[in-house]
C-alpha cells in the first residue's frame, strides 16, 4: 500500500430507496424489540478457565449499544461509513454491531485468523474508518493500522479477562477502551432514518475456495433471514432457549444468531475466544444451554473432553452443525454421548448464509442437508448452467436464489447471477423426494483420472460413516500415467479404522477404478478460519509424489 492518503471508498447506494416506508426492516429493530419484551433475559460472555463471565440482559445491551452509536457520532462517523470489527463472540462485539446498524453505518467483520496482510487488504477494498478488536488481538491490529492509512481511530472492546493485555500502541491513531469512550462521549441517541435496502453488513468469503470476495448483506436481507431462521423447521428458537453461538461472529453473521436471539427472547451464550472443550462444557452446564451452533470440529473438541471427564450436559437438546461435511461416525458419536439430536445444515456467505436445514426432530443424516426455508429456492443444472430435467434423485450442479443471495460482490461491477437471479454456489448436489438436499461435493475439487471425473465427496461420505473416523478428506494426487488419482487422508487416533477396513467399506459402493491409491493418517487436520478442512493445504503437502 502507498502511504498518505487512501481513495475515498463509497458504498454503492443507487439500490437504496428514496422515500422511507413506515416500518423499514432494519436490524436495529431485534434489539428495541427485545429490551421492551423480553427486557430480563440474557447475553453471557464466557470467561474462560479462571475468568469471570460477563454477563447484561437486553434491556442493558440496547441501552449501551445505543450510547455507542452516539459516541461513533463524536468521532465523526455517521450513515454510509464502515467500521471493521476484528473480535471474538462477546456482549461487546454485539453491541458495536447494533450501534451501528442504529445510526446506518455498516459492519464489517473481519476474520481475526487470517493474517495481517490479508486484513489490510480487505480494509483497504471496504474503507473502513474504525477498527473494534479483542483485547488480546492488540498485536495484530498494530501490523494492520500501520499498513491501513484509512482508518481514524481503534476501538478495544470490553471483554472478560481484557484488562491483562496492553493497549496497542498505534502511533497517531487514537486508542480507545470502550468503557473510556462511553464515559466520555456515550449518550442517548435517536435510532432510525435508515432504509431497508442501505447495507448494514459487509463479510468476506473464506477464501477456501479462491481469492476472499466481499458479500455486502442489506438491513432487509438479514431481516428476512432472521424470520426464517427462527420458523419451527428451521431452528425454532423462543424465549425459553438458551443458545450457545460458538460459530465466530464473523463467519457469515454468526449464521444470525446474534439477531435470531434478541428477535425471539433467548437467552444468548457466547464463548469469546474460549472455543476448547471445557470451556464449552462448562458454558453449557451453568447456563443451561439448550441449542448449541457451530462447526463439528468444535463438538468433537466438546466430545472429546466429555469422554475424558465422564461430564454430562442434561440441559442440552440440540446441537447444529454446518460449515464443512459431517461424517456420519461424528453425528451418532454426539447423538449417543449426549443424547442430543442433531441438525445438520448448508449455507454460504452469499447467502447470508442460510440455505437449508434439516429439522428439529429429524435423525440426524450426515447425507442430507435439509431443506430450504421460504425465501430460498434451490435447483440443479447441468455443467452448462441448463437445468436438468429431472430435479429429483439425480447429481447436478446446485444454483440457489432469493431474497438473501447475492446479486454482485462487493466493488464488483459484473453480476454474480444470470438474467434470472440464479448464483452458482460451485456444489454438486442432489435433492431426493422429500426434498432434502445433499451436498455430494464440490466442483472444482473432483479428480481427474485418465480423462474421467471421480467425486471425493461421495468417498468422503461412504469413509465417514466407519468408526472412529472424525475428519476426512479425499484429494488428487499428481500421477504420471493417469494425470492424478485420488487419496485418503484422515485425522486419526487408535480407534480409528484400519486401511483394511476403509477399503473395504469402499469396494462396491464405487466404481473401481475410484479406488484411492494411498490412505494418508495425520494427527491434526489442517483447517481454514471458519472451522472448514483446508482442502488446499492438503493439496500443497500431499498432492505431489514428489
């Protein structure tokens, strides 16, 4: 990046409606909502091992995200700005995002993950003026506002435990705690005067795939998303519930749970950056959590410390799982250790993310993904984008529109969709009879053998289901005769299937010659930020013979 100072980046606004309807959908809503019905009921940070939680009720948070929003005002920010928040599921990242959507300004989520170089960059597409970071993320976020001219000001949030990190030392960008900048400029601040369609999100993609694009969500897209989230077939949240979101804030929304929560009243339970398996456990345990969301490498982490402790979790009914394949060994070892049933689901950052979900009551099927709520809808094509007669029990490649699926990247001129709408999520698919979708793979990631196409996630699928097997992954590897041919690769312990028995379980159910030539044990699996199986990691390490 060149020093001095940075074009001006504007949010395109030509979508934005001239005149304010009545009642505009806008996300700031949930949360007015929530502190007058449901005033009494809980966000709770997790504290970790030896730390406090920190814990308000809504009534509270709106009160002081509201306050937040007049203190952005003193800094000189205002509707159509970006803010980035580089933080962990806590009350006060939720209160940066609802300050903002208040008062029209869009937060971007950033990936504290990633590295510096890559957060500089997508700061510098978004133009984002404030940077809101964890307490123990003060090292990084001195590396990015050295290389971000564009930011005005950084903002350490409020968290347990926060007090034993330094402030980062940012030169001549001011530093503020959040509690500093609420004595000094919070105050009571009027909410309203933004349209429905004006952006109040701005979350990049993983980047597993490709490059990260930016994916800017409307107010009105993530309202209606929130409504279907919570419908009966979907996740069925009331006031009743208390949810442990242990899927990061910044992966797609938080797959919305920071606005399904105050729309319906239930309790919210957020870990910070406490994501091991005790820390989980014990989160359930004292708040008696009854749906618990994220990827399955953080239950296996929870399973793992329950089979080690003998601990149990009564309270607990449900567990969502999505963001990457789920092996089925992994559903039936969560289901019989906790008694639980699991929702398995599909989802994406263009489509902020809800796609489809199995629902509550269903046995859990790591074959199926479920099926869509109202507002999305799904069809297969051939590898030419035509649509195949037959949308029912045979593979093609997924396409998916609606009210919350992207038209455009962000700073993006061309479409993401065709005339019609349709956006090519790269899946191959299927959808049965009863209409459940079946992720079966990914385009780019099928394996070319001697000029014919073998799917990994049908393998993927079939080894999962043996036991002891928590992660797999099926990867080509470069072969002089045949250009490549697939192999295994499996996180692995004692319990885990032998080879034998993995080839078993194989011979059969696939053509022969899919066959791997190699199953590949490791300790560790190499994952992206959100919790996927980094697919192109794997690739740089066992895809040469070499």
């Amino acid at each position: 990046m060149t020093s001095g100072e940075p074009a001006a980046v504007a949010i395109d606004v030509s979508h934005r409606a001239t005149v304010l309807r009545p009642y505009e959908l806008t996300l700031d809503k949930f949360l007015d909502h929530a502190a007058k019905w449901n005033p009494h009921a809980q966000v709770v940070t997790g504290g970790g091992r030896g730390e406090p939680a920190m814990r308000i009720d809504y009534a509270g948070l709106r009160g002081r995200a509201n306050r937040l929003s007049a203190a952005f005002a003193a800094l000189a920010l205002g509707r159509g700005n970006r803010i980035a928040t580089l933080a962990w599921n806590s009350q006060a990242h939720m209160e940066c995002w609802y300050a903002a959507f208040g008062m029209g300004i869009s937060c971007h989520t950033l990936n504290p993950r990633l590295n510096a170089d890559q957060i500089v960059d997508m700061i510098a597409q978004a133009g984002d003026r404030l940077l809101a970071i964890s307490p123990d993320l003060a090292e990084l976020a001195e590396r990015i506002v050295a290389a971000s001219p564009g930011l005005r000001a950084v903002l350490v949030l409020d968290e347990p435990g926060g007090s034993a990190h330094p402030l980062p030392d940012c030169g001549a960008i001011p530093v503020w705690t959040m509690s500093d900048l609420l004595a000094q400029h919070g105050a009571t601040a009027t909410w309203g005067g933004t349209a429905e369609d004006e952006e109040a999100v701005l979350c990049f993609t993983s980047g597993t795939t490709g490059p990260p694009k930016g994916v800017a969500y409307s107010h009105r897209c993530n309202y209606l998303v929130t409504l279907a989230l919570v419908q009966r077939d979907v996740l069925g949240l009331g006031a009743d519930d208390s949810v442990l979101v242990a899927v990061p804030m910044f992966h797609a929304n938080g797959w919305g749970l920071p606005l399904a929560g105050p729309a319906t009243g239930a309790k919210l339970v957020l870990p910070c950056r406490h994501n091991d398996g005790a820390s989980l456990a014990k989160l359930i345990r004292t708040e008696a959590v009854t749906l618990a969301v994220g990827v399955p490498t953080v239950w296996l982490g929870l399973i793992e410390h329950l089979e080690a402790t003998g601990e149990t979790l009564p309270t607990l009914r449900r567990i969502l799982l999505g963001g990457s394949g789920v092996p089925q060994a992994l559903i039936d070892r969560i289901e019989a250790r906790l008694g639980v049933n699991v929702q398995t689901s599909w989802g994406m950052t263009e489509l902020s993310p809800l796609g489809t979900v199995t629902a509550p009551g269903l046995p859990g099927r790591a074959a199926i993904a479920g099926r869509p709520p109202v507002g999305v809808d799904l069809r297969l094509t051939d590898a030419n984008a035509v649509p195949l007669d037959r949308q029912r029990g045979h593979e093609g490649h997924l396409q998916v529109r609606g009210a919350s699926a992207i038209a455009r990247y962000s700073g993006q001129l061309s479409s993401a969709t065709d005339p019609n709408g349709w956006f090519d999520t790269g899946d191959l698919a299927t959808i049965d009879d009863d209409g459940n979708l079946a992720i079966t793979g990914r385009a780019k990631d099928l394996i070319k053998s001697g000029g014919e196409w073998i799917n990994p996630g049908e393998i993927e699928a079939i080894v999962g289901t043996l036991p002891g097997v928590s992660l797999v992954a099926v990867i080509g590897r470069a072969d002089a005769k045949w250009s490549e041919r697939p192999v295994i690769i499996l996180e692995a312990d004692a319990s885990t299937a032998s080879d034998d028995d993995v080839r078993q379980a194989l011979d059969g159910r696939i053509p022969r010659w899919w066959m791997p030539d190699a199953i590949i044990r490791i300790d560790r699996m190499p994952l992206a930020g959100t919790g996927k199986i980094d697919k192109q990691a794997l690739r740089r390490t066992f895809a040469s013979t070499a």
